[in-house]
C-alpha cells in the first residue's frame, strides 16, 4: 500500500510547486480569504500553507490523509458538475507519502485546533485560530531517485511563485503572501470592488501596470460561455512572452483549444505582429466538460471544443479589432 501511494504521488507530485498548487486549492476550496504560503529552501525543505477556510473537523482529519478521502463530492453524478478544485481525494495521501506532513486545524465550531502528525498518526489539541495550516516537510526524502531531479531552490522557489500566481489572477477576492527563508517575496491583497475592476486590480498587481494599461479587454458572451479576460495589444513591450494564461471555471489549465483560438484571433487582427499574451477566463456549464482528464487537474476536457474555440476566437478578435480608448 506504502509502494501503491508513492507510485500514485508520483502522478501528482512533481515537484514543491505541485505541492502549493493542491494545497492552494484546498484553502480556495475551503473558502479562504487570505492564504499565507511559506516555503525554506525552494519549497524542498518546508511548504507550509495557511488559511482562514473553514477548517477540518477533528474527527475528520486522520481521513483526510487517506486516498480517496474527499469531502467535496459524494457521488459519481456529482462528478459532472464539480465545482471545487479538489475532488479526487488524492492529493494530501499522496503529498503525505512523499514528506513529512502535519496538518492542523480548526472550525468554528471548536474551541481548539488539534494537530495531526501524519507519520506518527498522533493526534493532539492545539492553538489556533479558525482555518487550517498544512506543512510539508523534506519532499522526496525517502525517494532520492525523485530528489534528484529538482532543479535549484531559486529554480523551484520561481515554480511555487508562478503556482500562486495561477490562484491569485483568478481569485482577485483572496489576498495571497509568499515567504521564502522568513523574507516576504510576493503579497497581492484582497481587491474590493466590482469583479471586472478587482480582476484589472489583480492584474495589474501580478503581472504589471504595464501589462494593464497595454492590453483591451476581453469580454464576451454566446449562450451559457462566457469569456473574459484582456489580451496584450502590440506595444505590450515589457509583457513576457510566456504569459498565455487561461482558466476554465476558475481553474488553470493549459488547453490547447483555447490557445489554438487566441493565436488564430491574433493571426488574424494583428498579422503576426506579436506573440500573443492574454489572461482569459472561460465559464462554461460545468456539466459541459470533463476536468478529470488528468491526476493533476490541468487538462479538462470540452463536451464542445469547437463552440469553445469559436467563442474565444471571436472574444480575442473582438478585442484586438475595436478601436482602443
Ligand atoms: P480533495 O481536495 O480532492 O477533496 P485532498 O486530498 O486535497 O482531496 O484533501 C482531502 C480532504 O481534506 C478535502 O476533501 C477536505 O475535506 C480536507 N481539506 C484539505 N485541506 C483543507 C483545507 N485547507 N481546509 C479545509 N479542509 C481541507
Ligand atoms: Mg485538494
């Protein structure tokens, strides 16, 4: 069972970024407004994420280390329309079996956290406020084999950043920080106001005023789809070519559909006279795709690719084409 879960992490975590990546999910699960991530050498030596979600019950924290313990759905027809992050109930197991994990919470309800030490299974009351904190230690300690193929802690510490960085342009409501060896190296705050402002706030903080002020916005309807975002206009000189950045439903995916449709809108309206860039955030009926394609959750899969693609096609060309203010 030990060697099943290892194999099983395998899939699910490849490095300390895949590990705030699922543990961010969880807080936004959770109902988070501020989520704290301190990591000491890259994320190798500690990930720690704190939130002030609705905590875990004490009687259900040994559960939520088991494969397959998951409280966000109950049944396969629920599947169909997940609206969490998580659901596949695998990502502490699998964290746990790679690390030394710890996970201490608190509801509401309770007048006490308690700490669960997940390789003891010791389970003990302890102080804190409502929320969870999960800290993983020493990832890959006992597989040298995956050790070995980390990169270096600046190299992981950028791939934690840009994990966070994923969460934070889509959930401008949550204020995030990041912490690296006790230093404060990224804080993007709670945005209040309306949605479309609070995302161009968020933006704004994240990628730059730069990337702001040089790109339109995307907005665009047809039946249930929606698509919204802002797209780099051609004087986005200091935008990093890197940045195609789109989520479906709130989670970031790399699809390549969407990425299809947007470099055919900027073939189109610019005539290659840049390399794309955009944030686009795409709402689709969650009955009308698949997001249990891949243990990781970064594909979903689309019941309708072509009705996606011609939406953020026409959004993209939309934008580019219309006289800027
Ligand atoms: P999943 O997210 O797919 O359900 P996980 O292994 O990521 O599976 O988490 C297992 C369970 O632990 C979750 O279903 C949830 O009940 C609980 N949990 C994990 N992290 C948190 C958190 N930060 N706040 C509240 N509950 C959490
Ligand atoms: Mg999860």
């Amino acid at each position: 069972d030990e060697l099943i879960s290892q194999i099983a992490a395998g899939e699910v975590v490849e490095r300390p970024a895949s590990v705030v990546r699922e543990l961010v999910d969880n807080a936004l699960d959770a109902g988070a407004a501020q989520i704290t991530v301190r990591l000491l050498a890259g994320g190798v030596r500690l990930i720690a994420v704190e939130d002030d979600g609705s905590g875990i019950p004490e009687p259900e924290l040994a559960t939520a280390l088991k494969r397959h313990a998951t409280s966000k759905i109950a049944s396969l027809a629920d599947l169909e329309s997940v609206g969490t992050m998580g659901f596949r109930g695998e990502a502490l197991a699998a964290i746990s079996s790679v690390s030394e994990l710890s996970l201490l919470s608190r509801t509401a309800a309770q007048p006490n956290a308690f700490l669960l030490d997940g390789r003891s299974g010791e389970l003990r009351p302890a102080a804190r406020g409502v929320g969870t904190s999960v800290e993983v230690r020493e990832l890959f300690f006992a597989t040298p084999a995956r050790r070995k193929f980390l990169k270096t802690d600046a190299t992981e510490l950028a791939h934690c950043i840009e994990a966070v960085r994923r969460h934070a342009l889509a959930r401008p409501d949550v204020g995030f920080a990041i912490w690296h060896e006790g230093k404060l190296v990224e804080q993007w705050r709670r945005c209040e106001g309306s949605s479309a402002q609070a995302h161009d706030r968020r933006l704004a903080d994240v990628l730059g005023e730069d990337f702001l002020e040089r790109s339109v916005l995307v907005e665009h309807r047809s039946g249930n789809l929606t698509v919204r975002g802002r797209a780099g206009v051609p004087d986005a000189a200091r935008s990093r070519s890197d940045w195609q950045y789109c989520w479906v439903n709130g989670r970031y995916v790399r699809d390549k559909v969407i990425g299809h449709a947007a470099r055919s809108a900027y073939e189109d309206v610019l005539h290659g006279q840049r390399q794309p860039v955009y944030a686009l955030h795409v709402a689709v009926d969650p009955a009308r795709i698949d997001v249990n394609v891949h243990p990781t959750k970064i594909e979903v899969r689309f019941r309708d690719s072509r009705e996606v693609h011609q939406a953020v096609r026409h959004a993209v060309e939309n934008a580019l084409a219309a006289p800027r203010a």
